[in-house]
C-alpha cells in the first residue's frame, strides 16, 4: 500500500478508500533520495533512463521515482505536495479503455500510454481508474525549470535542512508517510 495511516491519524478516514489496501501500491526505486538497490536491480533500463533525466536533487527528501499501481474502480483523493521546486512526471505504462485521469488544479487530463504528464503537485491533484483493468504508471519528480542552479541547490539544502529536522525530531515515524 501506499497510504499507510494508522486509525488514530487525523485524517485517515479521508484516505480510507486506499489506506492500507493494495487498490494503490507502488514499486519504489528511489525514496526519499535514496535508490532501493533490490529494485533498482531488477528494473535496470528504467533507472538507467531515470539517472539521465534531470531529476530533483535532495538529500533526505529527493529524488523519488516508483512505478504507480492503481486498482480498478478506485480514486485517490485530492492531496498535495508541500514544495514547488519540483515536478510531478507521470509515465503512463498500462492504461486500460476509459481509465479515467489526473486533475491537477482545476485542469483534468487522461493517461496515455508513453505520454508523459507532467504537473505541479504543489496544487491539488487527484486521480481516478474507473475502468474494470489495473492502470499503471512510472511516477517521478524533476526540477522545476524556471528555477537557476543556485536556486536548485538552496532548495536542496532547505529540503535537507527539514528533513534532518524531521529525523531527529520524529525518527522513523518521519520517513513513513509521504
């Protein structure tokens, strides 16, 4: 599962469609800034194709790459990211007739297969499989390209800086959700 709140969370009840449940899972390969080695090593083409696109830079926070299953009949609720220095890249790589889509903001597209969509997960997003087939999708993030290099690396050190803080303060509980 992707979402994993406890009950008790303050808003596990709004995730409760996908808390917990494999109606949305993902196979990570990177995590928080760091590759998960076992499976990197089984999908070596893709992280090849990963390590050459300029993805977002951050220890302790990024980049972050997974392959995004999503079940049948299924939304995931409206939700968003906490930093605009990056983008959201979705690589559509099952997309069964009349899956449903992504809206990001107040703009609302579909999947197609090899199609990239890329968006700002600063704004609200959301996304759908109303078909009766598993959808999926190569999930990662990029830079933003209006931000300079200078800007890149103070963001990069701000995101290391918030996350040793979530760390130190929260210990693996911070690495959990997100």
């Amino acid at each position: 599962p992707y979402v994993d709140k406890a009950p008790d969370t303050a808003d596990a009840d709004y995730w409760q469609e996908v808390n917990r449940s494999s109606r949305w899972s993902t196979y990570r390969l990177f995590r928080r800034g760091e590759r998960i080695e076992e499976h990197c090593r089984r999908c070596p083409e893709t992280v090849a194709a990963l390590e050459a696109l300029p993805l977002m830079r951050a220890p302790r926070h990024a980049p972050e790459a997974m392959f995004s299953v999503l079940e049948p009949h299924t939304r995931i609720p409206a939700h968003h990211g906490s930093v605009n220095g990056r983008l959201i890249v979705h690589l559509p790589l099952i997309v069964p007739e009349n899956c449903g889509g992504l809206r990001a903001g107040d703009e609302t597209r579909g999947w197609r297969e090899g199609e990239c969509l890329i968006f700002d997960d600063s704004f609200a997003h959301e996304a759908w499989n109303d078909s009766a087939e598993t959808r999926v999708v190569l999930i990662f993030d990029i830079w933003n390209p209006l931000l300079t290099d200078v800007e890149k690396e103070g963001f990069a050190a701000a995101l290391e800086a918030m996350g040793e803080f979530d760390y130190e303060a929260l210990g693996e509980a911070a690495l959990k959700d997100g």
